[in-house]
C-alpha cells in the first residue's frame, strides 16, 4: 500500500459503515487504556 492510496478510502462510506464503527471503537479504546496505563493517571 502506497502512502497516497490511504487518502484514496472513501471516508464517508466507511464511517457510515457498521462495521467500521464495531472494529474502531474497542481498537479506540484499548489505545486509550494503554496510554493511561503508561501514565498511570
């Protein structure tokens, strides 16, 4: 994947795509636990 074929994605479909929505959000939220981890906030 070339670096200009990421702006490529048709971004309205995808966020109005259910699935999009199911896979970013645990995603989301396992990278905000880590980073609160590293923190320790």
């Amino acid at each position: 994947m070339k670096g200009g074929d990421f702006l490529k994605v048709n971004w309205k479909v995808r966020f109005k795509s259910k699935a999009f929505w199911v896979a970013i959000v645990p995603a989301f939220l396992l990278l905000i636990s880590i980073v609160v981890k590293t923190f320790r906030y």
